[in-house]
C-alpha cells in the first residue's frame, strides 16, 4: 500500500455482511510512492451462507494504491 502524499495513511478494514468490524481497522502511515505492507484480522460469528465478507480500503489525503491483496477465510467449528 501506498500514498501519493508523504506520511498519510491508508486505511483498510473488514466488512460482513456490509457492517464494519470496528476493531478491524488498521491504518499504515507511507512515505510517497513507497510500497509499505499492511494487515488486518478479525474473529466474525454468526455468519451464514451467502453473506458476505470483504475488505475495503481509503486513503487519508488524496489517491492511493493497494497491491498484492489476499484474503483468507477458516471456517472454525
């Protein structure tokens, strides 16, 4: 993840089924245009079939990028 403005965040959380996991945000301060790696994890209960899990992301000021995205998922009984 990067910013095109120096020492301004990227923000990236998790979503199910369209709320936020408010414990899930994270945010990474970058130099401009300098790839930095950033994470997040979260618990979430109760989900069912077909709803959905996601990650978004922003950027504090201006435009930013975010590579190299994985997302995985365990399903714990």
């Amino acid at each position: 993840v990067y910013n095109s403005n120096d020492d301004k965040s990227v923000i990236i959380s998790i979503y199910s089924n369209g709320s936020q996991i408010p414990y899930s945000e994270v945010s990474e301060s970058a130099k401009k245009n300098k790839e930095n790696p950033i994470a997040t994890n979260a618990y979430i209960t109760g989900l069912g079939a077909g709803q959905a899990i996601e990650i978004r992301w922003r950027a504090e000021v201006n435009t930013a990028n975010v590579t190299n995205r994985c997302l995985m998922v365990k399903k714990v009984k």
